[in-house]
C-alpha cells in the first residue's frame, strides 16, 4: 500500500501510494482531493473535498479531510449532488 500499484484509466484500478500521497501533501502544494468509485451494479459515487493531508509512515500515514465541496451519487442513471462546508476528519 505504500507504493501504489495498477495503471490509470477508467477500465482499470489505480491507486498511487501512500509514500507519494504523503510527499505531495507534505509542503501543502496538492490540498484539494477529488474521489471516484463504480460500483458493478452501475452506481457511480463521486465527492470533492477542499482539503486533504497524509501524515508520514511514522504516523501510520493518518488521512485527514475537510470541507467537503460536493457529493454526486448517480444510481441507475439518476443522480443526486450535495454540497457542503462540513468538515470530516478521517
């Protein structure tokens, strides 16, 4: 889980690393945090947050996450988007 692993692509699995999150979110340049998820029934979820962080591995690469900006879940074509300044910490 530290190194990531799969290629990009919307027919594929991604994910980048927590080592790399970290470094890019350790001087505060990458703040901003978009997640995506299919499901195979067809459902699609997707939420933005305005502020993301990942510790270092000597914190157990602890995730924090704030404001969040929107939330679009789309079920059988319909879709529902929430927006929010509520904040979540992980």
């Amino acid at each position: 889980m530290c190194t990531g692993f799969g290629e990009v692509g919307m027919e594929t699995s991604f994910w980048l690393g927590l080592e790399a999150l970290y470094q890019l979110t350790t001087n505060g340049a990458y703040t901003r945090m978009r997640v995506e998820m299919y499901a195979n029934e067809g459902a699609w979820y997707s939420a933005e947050y305005g502020h993301f962080s990942v510790e270092s591995e000597s914190q157990e690469y602890r995730l924090t996450i704030s404001d969040t900006l929107e939330t679009l879940v789309t079920i059988c074509g319909r879709a529902t988007v929430r927006r929010s300044a509520r904040t979540t910490r992980e």
